[in-house]
C-alpha cells in the first residue's frame, strides 16, 4: 500500500459493492415495512444502540431507526472516557463509582480492548485552589481501591515528574500532582461496532430514516410511519412496542403519542475543542474548576481534547453549536493547568457540542445526577433517556428488565431472559489492537507496497481485526491504499468499507463519524467531494 501524499483522483471501485456487504436502502426499506417485529427502536444513538443490541440478543426480533445517523448527535460528541466517576465519591455515591468501574473495566478489557486504552490522569493541586493535596491524594486512592487496583495505586506525584510526561502542565504555584487511571475511546467507532453487533444478532437498522408519524391500534402504539430522508421514499414499520430512545427529542416523540405529555427532561450543554497539540502527552490532565466541576485536557486521536462546558440549554436540540462564549470558557479554564503556547486559537482544528439528557427538576445541572430514566405512555410507548457513555450496556439491559417486566407480557414470554446472556458479549473485531498492528505491517504480499505505520497503528485501533478487511480491499486495489489526506492515516479502502459495510450515506458520516478526518480539520471541500464521489458509485 502506498504512502503517497497527493490527493488523486477518486479511485475506481466500479459499481458492485463488496461481498458481503450490506443490504441496500430499498431492501432494508421493504424489509421493514412488510415484517411485525417485537420491538422497534426509535433513536440510533448510544442508549437506543445498546438495548437493539441486547433486544437482538434475547431473540427478539428487532427494528432501528434513527432520522440522522447513527451516533449522528450527543453520543459522537462526548468527552470520548469511559471512567468510574471520580466526581461522584464527594458525594458519597461508593457504590455508583464501584459500578460505572465494573463496566468501564468490562468494556475496555473484554467487550472492546481494540476501540477504548487505558489512560493516565494527572490532577494537578494548586495553590489556592479548590481542593487539598491531601484530600486528593485520599480521593484517587480511593477511587482505585474501588477498581480493585486494577489500574495501579492512586497516589501523589512531585510537579516535576508530572511535567516530563506532560510538557506543557503549568507548574506555578503547583503544590503536587494526584495521579489515577480510567479509560477513553473513540465513540462514534464504538457506537457503530455496537450497531454491528446488533445486525450480527439479527437487528434490522436505518439511518437517515426520519419518525413522520406513529401507528396506533386500539389506543396502542404499535409503530411508525418514516420518511428515508436520502430518497424522500415513505414508508412505515409495525411492531409490538415501540422504544423512544431518542435522546435530546424524547419528549417530541412522546408529544406524538400523548399531545398533554408533561415535559420529562431538562438539557444540559456539553462544548468541547479539539487542537493540534504542541508536544507529546503521556498523561491527560484534570482539573478541579470548583467544588464540582473538573475541566478535562485529553491527548486523544494525535490531538488534544478541552472541555466540557455544563450548562441548561433550552433550544432545539437540532441547533446546539459550540460559541464564541463556550471557546471562551473552555479555553480559560484549560489555562488552568495548561501553558498558553498550547492554547492559541489558530491550534483549534475542530469544536463540537452535544446534549446531556437530565431528569426534570430543578438545581444546577453540573449537579444533577447521570441516571436512567424509563417511563411509559398514555400509548404504552415505552421512553427511556440520560446516563452515560460508560454504562451504555448496563442501561441495554436494564431497559430489558424493563421490557420483561411490563404488565400484560406485550413481547410474549418466547425470549431469553436478559440475566441469561453472556454478560461480556464482545464487540465485532475483538482483538488485541497491539497484534493486528503488527499483522498488517508483516503480513502484506510480497508483490504490493508496505503498508505506513500509522495507517496500520489507526486501523487497528479502530476496527479491531476487521482491519484486515480494509487491508484486502487495499491489496486487491492499490488505489485505495492510497491516503485520503496527506497529513493523516486514513486510506481511500476505510471510504470504501464504511459505504459497503458501515451504513455510511453521506460525507459527513465518513469524515466525523467513520474516520477522524474533521475532528483533525482535513475535512476540505476537494477532500468531501471525492469521498462523495465514492459514496454514490453504489
């Protein structure tokens, strides 16, 4: 495979898509819309991904749809961690951290080590600042007893060693640094990999296909009606239940089934920016803003990661954007603990913002508690929103227990019970990300080109043992071994894979949600065309 740094012509792939690849939109359309499935799921993000996912598992038969893409809104733009919650222990909540732990741990070492890595928190104490050295040092202590140490020793380090491994770390008036583990990924790629899994247990998925309208029987809720927002096709989709799992528009849908729903969520604005980082970092920082609030700064993805912002956000959630105001904030509170040479505005490649779902009520929302909330409707649509990204297969499942539980048995009793499932499932390309690095760049034949090493670092630690598919298309056609940018490593075959075989319709689910390409600002207007231009040759 070649390295070259020009930007070509869009390779020719011909107009048979892989073997194997997935059904085209026509058949998925029909195939929804002439079956009665046990379960239809309104909403492709994360939540909605997991209980699919689980549903699918049981037996059920199951449908998916989301009007955008899938992970299209808050479950792409999250703080990208899988973590215990170190917030949580000053409010006493043990078993909550011991929990989200238990997950993270399941997540990162069994279901998906090829999509999350263990990082290195660092918890600078300064001067002034709003928590001791000696408090903190107790906390992460703490914090890692409750992982069972699996992450090594909570403990205190000297400003000093912490700078070595995190160049630009401000160390005025910086007393001592408090050091624990947890976890990141990518999660638009982990989100996606779910969807897969899902498939693979029988779940029947469409993105792009937007909720017109809802189907009633009797009162009941028994599906809805669509609108395949890439042909302007209508069609609809029965089912015996119907889940809203549509996040930031829950209580949308729930006003198509009940015009008097009371509103049953409030929302709370998370902005993040993503920069080209000055040096390299062996270790994220956290940062303590006041009594409950930390500021993340994250190496992540060759960048660098700032935020978030937390704050009550009463638009339409269509609309939420990163502003001005939100750059602002960000930026101050990174300076924090982070030089100014790493916080120029010209080093800022890319900024997103997504929606936390917070039960209704009161109080800051900096406060508020990341829990789970399912009611059911005056149409016995079931509503399910909130939590976080760490738990997302804790939630599948308590949605299940939910299901299982429900008055009157709607999905019958012909289903495995969800305490009978494996309960680590893995994700599609299971794989120790370390060795199918080093497959692909032994393993070439002997006639092509070596594939670059950052090429095959990113391809393994974003599908796993599923690289080896992308490495096929490359071998069998060179072209699209061929970069889609200079300056990174994502090669024409990852475009080619995410149309056959990742439901990828547009250029912006390609280049943000299937490749780094925009969180890195390569996303150019030759490079969208093209990428385009791939994506119509179906």
């Amino acid at each position: 495979m070649t390295t070259q740094s020009t930007l070509q012509t869009v390779p020719a792939l011909g107009t048979h898509p892989a073997t194997g690849s997935n059904p085209s939109r026509a058949e998925t359309r029909e195939q929804l819309s002439k079956a009665t499935y046990d379960l239809l799921v309104i909403g492709g993000g994360i939540l909605g991904i997991s209980t699919a996912w689980h549903a699918a598992q049981s037996g059920l038969r199951v449908a998916l749809v989301d009007a955008g893409d899938f992970a299209g809104a808050t479950s792409s733009a999250s703080s990208k961690l899988l973590h215990g919650g170190l917030r949580y222990l000053q409010t006493g909540a043990v078993k909550l951290v011991a929990e989200n732990h238990f997950e993270r741990r399941a997540v990162s070492r069994n279901v998906a080590p090829h999509l999350a890595n263990p990082l290195t928190f660092y918890l600078p104490v300064y001067k002034g600042g709003p928590h001791g050295a000696a408090k903190l040092g107790a906390g992460v202590f703490a914090y890692s007893a409750l992982s069972v140490f699996g992450d090594g020793v909570g403990h205190l380090l000297s400003p000093g060693k912490a700078q070595q491994d995190v160049p630009e770390l401000r160390t005025e008036n910086l007393k001592a640094v408090a050091v624990y583990g947890d976890d990141q990924m990518n999660d638009a790629r982990m989100a996606l990999m779910t969807v897969r899994a899902a498939v693979d247990a029988g779940a029947v998925v469409l993105n792009h296909a937007e909720v017109t309208g809802l189907r009633f029987t009797r009162g009941r809720v028994t599906g809805a009606e669509l609108k395949d927002r890439t042909s302007g096709d209508e069609f609809g989709v029965s089912a015996r239940l119907v889940l809203n799992a549509t996040g930031p528009w829950v209580d949308h849908l729930r006003k198509l089934e009940d015009p008097d729903a009371a509103p049953s969520i409030r929302l709370s604005k998370g902005a993040h920016l993503v920069l080209k980082r000055t040096s390299q970092w062996k270790a994220a920082l956290a940062t303590p803003i006041d009594k409950y609030r930390i500021t993340f700064a994250l190496p992540w993805e060759d960048m660098l990661l700032l935020g978030t912002t937390d704050e009550e956000y009463e638009g339409d959630p269509a609309d939420v954007s990163v502003t001005e105001k939100d750059i602002d904030q960000i930026l101050d509170e990174a300076a924090f603990s982070v030089r100014d040479q790493q916080l120029k505005r010209d080093l800022i490649t890319y900024s997103f913002a997504g929606l936390r779902v917070l039960p209704g009520g009161p109080g800051d929302t900096s406060k508020a508690k990341r829990e789970t909330v399912v009611t059911e409707g005056k149409g016995g649509m079931l509503s399910v929103a909130g939590g976080k990204w760490t738990t997302f297969r804790h939630i599948g499942r308590t949605v299940m227990k939910k299901l299982e539980s429900l008055p009157g048995h709607p999905l019958g009793d012909d289903f495995a019970p969800i305490n009978e499932l494996p309960k680590r499932m893995p994700l599609p390309g299971v794989a120790n990300p370390r060795a199918v690095e080093h497959r692909l760049l032994v393993d070439n034949p002997a006639s092509g080109p070596q594939m670059a090493a950052d090429t095959a670092k990113h391809l393994a630690t974003h599908y796993g043992s599923l690289a080896f598919d992308i490495a096929r298309l490359a071998n069998e056609n060179p072209a699209l071994g061929e970069r889609v940018h200079a300056d990174a490593p994502e090669i024409w075959a990852q475009v080619a894979y995410a149309r056959d075989h990742e439901w990828a319709e547009t250029a912006d689910d390609v280049l943000r949600r299937r490749t780094t390409l925009t969180i890195r600002g390569l996303a150019t207007d030759d490079v969208r065309g093209k990428v385009q231009a791939l994506l119509e040759e179906k």
